[in-house]
C-alpha cells in the first residue's frame, strides 16, 4: 500500500463532519481519528498515513486501532 496523505479525512473527522467512508478502510480509520483527536483535546491532525496492520500515524504519533470497524467506536491505543 501506497503512503497515502490522509490529514484531509483525519481533518473532516476533527471538525465533526459524519464519516461517510467505507468502513475498515484508512479514509474510515483517519476520520475516527481526528474525532478522536478532538474528543481528547489535542491538536488538530497533520501527516496522517496508515501504516502496517492496524497502526495510524498523526502529529508524529504512532496509534494502534482497537475495536476496529465500529463507526462512532473505533478505539485508539496510543503506541509511541
């Protein structure tokens, strides 16, 4: 898989825009991460990228999904 930009998607999911996106895909993934970025009170998503398995990248931080695939309940578990 391509390292593909997903701040646009992480961006929307922050501002609390409805995640229209297919789920268990990274578009899926990065806008559950911006609203979770938003619920916890931290800045607003730059450089967002999947990585392998289920591990998201933003704000130079490595988070693992958990409770994947749950709109409105995807779960991050932050790794580094």
């Amino acid at each position: 898989m391509a390292n593909r930009d997903l701040t646009a998607m992480a961006a929307a999911g922050y501002e609390g825009g409805a995640n229209p996106h297919l789920a268990s895909s990274p578009n899926f993934y990065a806008h559950e991460l911006g609203a979770y970025l938003n619920a916890k009170g931290a800045s607003h998503p730059r450089d967002v990228r999947m990585g392998r398995g289920y591990r998201i990248r933003a704000n130079d931080m490595l988070f693992k999904i958990t409770n994947a695939g749950q709109r409105g309940g995807s779960t991050f578990e932050r790794l580094e």
